[in-house]
C-alpha cells in the first residue's frame, strides 16, 4: 500500500507516452477529413456566388484524390444546386444533372441518377416548361424500365402525377399515383402506401368526389401504418364525410384524427387542417366563431365548401347559392367543364327551389280545403271497410273458438295420465336419495374426522418448524447485511480506484505533453529558428506545467498519507504577514493581465501564531490557484484578520471570476468533483484542503452570499501558547 501512488503514476506516465507516438500518427489524417469538412460546409454556405463553383472544385478534387465517392457527390450537388437557383438556366442545369448521373451510373449508386433527374423536371415545371417535363420523365422512366430500377419506375410514376396535379389535370395524375401503388405490388417493393393515397384523396376532394375520396381512404387505412398518415386519412375522411352530410361519420373519423394527431403530426395539408377544425364548430352549433375563422387567412383552396356547409346549416340558401356558383366558377370557369360534378346539381336545385318555393305557397292556401273535404271522405270510407273487416273476423274466431276448446280437454286429460305416472316415479327417486344422502353423511362425517386429525398434526409440526425456520432467517438475514455491506464497500473501493486512474491519466497527460512537446522544440531549435521572445515563452510554458504536474503528484502523496492515517502535523512558529506574501508570490506569475493580486491584512507585521506552516501555505496558495484559474478580469484578494469572540485567525480568498453556482457549492470539497471538465485540475485540492483544515482545529468553507465571483474563508486556532 505505501508503494501504491508511485506504482500508479508509473503506469500513468507509460501511457501517456505510448499514446503521444499513436496520436502524431493520426493528426495528418484527420487534419485532411477537417480540411475537406471545412470546403464543403464554405461551399454549401456561398450557393448561389461564383465563389461556390471554385470552392466545390478544390473539394471534388481533392475527394477524388482520396477515393471518397460520398464527399464528390457532394461536391457535384452543390454545383447543381447553384445552378438551380438561376431563372433561364437550363442548359448550365442540364450539365451539372448529367454529371451526377455518369458518375453515379460509373459508381452503381442507382439512387442517385433519379435524384439528380427530380432537380431537373422540377426546374422544368417551375419554369412553365410542361411538356419538355414530361418529355424529359419519359425519358428517365424508360431508362429505368431497360435498367430494371424498379425504384426509378415508381419514383417517375409519383413525378408524373405530382406534374399533372400542378396542371390541374386531375383524372392523369390519379392514374399516375395508382400506376405506383401497381407498381410497388408488381416489383415487390415494401413500402408504406399511406402517402400514395393521400395523394389520390386530395386529387378527388380537389374535383368534389366526396364518395371517391372516402373509398380511397378506406383502402389506404388498411394498407398504411405510420401514425402521421393514418391521422391525416382520418382527417380527409372526416372532411368529406361532413361534406356528404354524414354527421355520425364526421363525429367518430375526426375524433380518430385527434387522437392519432395528439401523438403525431398529421400528413396533411394545413389549411384542410383549418377547414377540418371550422367544420367542427360549424358541427357543434357555433356558427359565429365558424363564420370569424372562414374570414381569417390560411383556409386556403377549400375554404368553399366550408362556405357551403355553413350556409347550409344556418339554411341562408341565396349565400349558400352564390357559394355553390363561386365554386363551380373556380372549378370548372364560366361555362360548363368536362366534369359533372354533385355541386353543379346542387347549384341548380338550390336555384330551383329557390323559384318554387312562392309557386308551392299560393298553390297550398288553394288546396288545403279541397284536402280537408277529401279526408273525411277517406274516413268515412276506411270506417265501413273496418266495419266489413269486423264481422268476417268475428265468424272466423267463433270456428276457432270450438277447435281450440275441443284440443284443450284433450290435452287436459293427457296432462292428468303424465301427472299421476310422474308423481310415482318421483315418490321412489325420493326414497333413493333419502337412502343415498344416510350413506353420503356417514363417509362424510369419518372424512371430516380424519382431516381434523391430520391438520392438527400439521399445525403443530409447522408451528415448531416456522418457530426454527425464523431463527435461521434471522441470522441469514444478519449474514447477508454483513455480506451486503462488504459488498459495496469493496465496489465503492472499486469504483473510487477506476475514477482515480481515469482523473490522474487525463490530468497528468495535459502537462507532460505540453513539457514533451515544447521540449522537443527546444532541442531541435537550429531547425525552428526560434526567437529569445520564443525561447522565453515555450521555458514559461515548460515551467508552468512542471507545476501542474508537482502539484498533481503532490496531491496524490497528501490524498495517500490522509487515507493512511500518517499525515503528521509539525507546528512551529509561523509569522501571518510573511506566510500570506509568500502564497501570493507563488501564484501571481499565473494570474491573468487584467487582473489585481491584493493583500489585506488587520494583523500587526511581527504578529506569530504556532501551527504548521506548510499545511497552512498549502491550503491558502491553492485556494489562490483556484482564483487564478477562474478569473480573467478585476481582481483576486487575500485577506487576514483576527476573531477575538472565537479565538480564531481568518483568511479569506475573494476573486471577481465566474463564480460557483449555489447548487454546486455543497460539493466542491468532495473528492475528484471539478465545476469545469475543461480546465486543468484533479479535483482533490479543496478536498485535501479540508482534510488539512480539520487536522489543524480549524476549518473551510464558501461564502454563499457573495455572489460578484467567489469569496472561500479559511481558519485556524489563534495559538501563541509556545512562542
């Protein structure tokens, strides 16, 4: 155990040095990955200036140099996506898409000859150019039915349908979203197919096909399983269903929607979204708060037929006509379309009624008399009928009448013979189970007996042997606490042995590289050309961390000698004055430019008190080292003063840093604890200090109502019994 520190630094120090050769071997490589990392985030950056196009060059070359076939392709994108951005482009366009599909088709990375292939139909499409789009789709599709990309082939098909969807020629794009759903079945590629068909749900809520549109989404619950998509069908479904009037429908899909959107988002287009939600008020009476959120933005396309349904609901049939005919304009122009839709039937019958309702009042006042005189000429009528009726029945029960009294004497009879044969037979059952109940009670009776017997026997034999078992629990329980607490003592020792091998490898390696390094530099200097300035500050450097590195093998003596109970303390007569100078001097070298090293003393200049000096030295220049470390403006003062009530001599270290958080103040004397993981430090000085602090009477600790920075405060006894 004595020799356990140096054996441990032993081994630190080894591999410290046998990972300094395997790291210099590495920094060439990963300087060249963070070199290229950097071209492409500056390239990606600059898309759309000049400067993008050189950028992606160097990082191309360089990629192709190294073999990275990822990294080019990246390089090739951003080139293309800078193109892209410019209106009349196409050619420069073309160029970059085609380079990425031959080096794609060169490196067999299928999926990226389509990618490039979407950048430019949908350059073509944005740009008004239709029919060069499908040309061009076409094209690619039948490249990847020669090919058998089968990927390709659905991937065009989705093309196709989201092109002639933007064109407005819904009947094409339906059949080209179907094409795909054939199409992942045939070449059987597993994929999700709720997307697909809400692609064909919303094409037939665009046309008004409310009854389509609900079979569609029935068909692609059944074939989906990603939550967002069954929210956003659940939500398509919900709109049509209120559309087609299906008020109990509307009811049970939009509380689907709701709850499969609680946990995700829903697929489905935002203003459907509104609508939905404006449907929903409209569904529980509040048509004013309906009426507020149509007025609002984002209703988007479909805002008219919540238009419609309001209209309907509150029955304002001139509004409700207007909408109809706003939306058959919007949807098919002025004169008639090439689809027939319900809402021009609707429109019509609106209109109408519209001019019959008058027509039907005056011809109603005309003919509520003659109705009334035709009535009661019907009444009088069904009363004679009746009465017909009546007496045919009357003869008709009077025949049935004498059967049904003729069948009943005979079943009486019957019934008489049955009863007397089952009285008899019963009579002698009785006598059976009388005889079998005698037998039954006296096997009974002799079971009962014996069971009382033998669970007698039983409690006593149990109540003896629960008597020894609780005996030998107890002392199996007291054995496993003793093996219990051996246990975590023996993991805790454990555990404290890994954190302090991985504390002191990473501390110790921090100082002996920079000493290792700069070293090395100096001892090579007819090659480095350094300067008397240079010479200087790589020594300054070297002596620094020589520092570090003496107070982390210092640390790590005293941490021993404390767990070992041989931590001796030798007093002697110590001058205050003198003691806190020297501390200051120790640690100013290291303080930062900005910042003012101050001593404050209440203390007479010869007064003396009897302690250890090094003990005290040590706690006051490591609570300076720490202030050091943390502040890099304003000042760092130690202060000294004498408590006469308690009897105690106070130091105190005040510093304008970053200041210790009120949550972490209980544990900065704990072993190994660090406030920053980033700075230099083993985390064993504060706990060394209150070790050092209890062992001289006195005591340590942090002034948690100072809170410019960090204020800790430090006393031992006022003792001048020896001098």
């Amino acid at each position: 155990m004595r020799n356990f520190p140096f054996t441990i630094i032993a081994v630190i120090l080894a591999f410290v040095c046998s990972t300094h050769a395997i790291k210099a071997q590495t920094t060439a490589a990963n300087n060249e990955d963070s070199k290229q990392k950097s071209l492409y985030v500056l390239a990606n950056k600059n898309i759309g200036n000049e400067k993008s196009l050189v950028l992606a060059d160097s990082l191309i070359k360089a990629a192709k140099k190294k073999g990275d076939t990822e990294t080019v392709l990246r390089g090739l994108y951003i080139k293309l996506k800078h193109e892209y951005q410019k209106d009349n482009n196409i050619q420069k366009v073309d160029r970059a898409v085609n380079s990425i599909i031959d080096f794609a088709k060169k490196h067999n990375l299928t999926k990226h000859i389509y990618s490039a292939a979407s950048y430019k139909m949908t350059y073509l499409t944005n740009h008004g150019k239709y029919n060069e789009a499908i040309k061009y789709q076409y094209y690619i599709m039948d490249y990847a039915k020669r090919h058998k990309h089968n990927n390709g082939i659905v991937l065009g098909h989705i093309s196709m349908g989201n092109l002639f969807r933007k064109r407005l020629k819904i009947p094409q794009a339906i059949e080209e979203y179907e094409q795909a759903i054939e199409s992942y079945r045939k070449y059987g590629i597993d994929e999700d197919q709720g997307r697909n068909y809400i692609r064909i749900i919303e094409c037939y809520i665009i046309i008004g096909m409310f009854e389509k549109a609900l079979d569609y989404s029935s068909k692609g619950l059944e074939l989906t399983k990603r939550k967002e998509d069954i929210s956003g069908i659940y939500g398509y479904m919900a709109f049509c269903s209120f559309m087609l009037n299906n008020k109990a429908d509307f009811k049970k899909e939009y509380k689907a929607y709701k709850s499969y959107s609680s946990s995700s988002t829903p697929n489905i287009i935002p203003f459907v979204a509104n609508c939905i939600e404006t449907m929903k008020l409209i569904d529980d009476g509040k048509f004013n708060e309906a009426e507020k959120k149509l007025k609002a933005p984002g209703m988007g396309a479909f805002k008219q037929y919540v238009e419609i349904s309001l209209y309907n609901s509150q029955e304002r049939y001139e509004d409700l006509l207007q909408a109809v005919r706003r939306l058959h304009i919007n949807r098919f122009g002025d004169s008639k379309g090439s689809f027939t839709t319900d809402w021009a039937r609707m429109s019509e019958a609106i209109n109408n009624n519209l001019t019959e309702i008058d027509k039907q009042r005056a011809i109603n006042r005309s003919s509520q008399l003659e109705l009334t005189k035709t009535r009661l000429e019907l009444k009088n009528t069904q009363l004679e009928l009746f009465r017909f009726k009546d007496a045919e029945k009357l003869a008709w029960m009077a025949s049935d009448a004498k059967k049904l009294t003729y069948n009943n004497e005979k079943l009486l009879s019957e019934q008489l013979a049955k009863t007397l044969e089952n009285q008899n037979l019963q009579h002698k059952i009785n006598e059976q189970k009388i005889k079998s109940k005698r037998i039954t009670l006296a096997i009974t009776l002799a079971f009962t007996s014996f069971l009382l017997l033998l669970m007698y026997l039983y409690l006593r034999y149990n109540k003896r042997a629960a008597s020894i078992l609780k005996e030998k629990n107890m002392n199996l329980k007291k054995t496993l606490e003793e093996l219990s607490i051996a246990n975590d003592k023996a993991q805790e020792s454990d555990k404290k042995k890994t954190e302090f091998i991985q504390n002191m490898s990473h501390e110790v390696r921090t100082p002996l590289n920079a000493i290792v390094g700069f070293s090395q530099m100096l001892a090579t200097e007819s090659d480095t050309n350094l300067s008397e300035e240079d010479r200087k500050q790589i020594s300054h450097i070297i002596n620094t961390n020589s520092e570090i590195l003496n107070t982390i093998i210092t640390n790590i003596l005293d941490l021993t000698s404390i767990e070992s109970g041989r931590y001796t303390i030798k007093e002697n007569a110590v001058n205050i004055n003198d003691l806190c100078k020297s501390a200051i001097e120790s640690v100013k070298h290291r303080k930062a430019e900005d910042v003012e090293m101050i001593f404050r003393t209440d203390m007479p200049d010869n007064y003396a008190i009897t302690t250890d000096k090094t003990r005290v030295l040590q706690v006051i220049t490591n609570l300076l080292s720490n202030a050091v470390k943390n502040t890099e403006h304003g000042s760092i003062t130690l202060g000294c003063s004498l408590n006469e009530q308690s009897g105690m001599v106070m130091f105190s270290v005040t510093d304008t840093g970053i200041g210790i958080k009120k949550e972490q103040q209980e544990k900065i004397f704990e072993r190994f604890y660090k406030i920053d993981h980033f700075k230099p430090g083993t985390g064993l000085g504060l706990n060394i200090c209150k070790a050092i602090a209890e062992k001289l009477n006195g005591s340590i600790g942090i002034d948690s109502s100072y809170t410019n920075g960090a204020r800790f405060y430090f006393s031992i006894p006022n003792d001048t019994s020896f001098l």
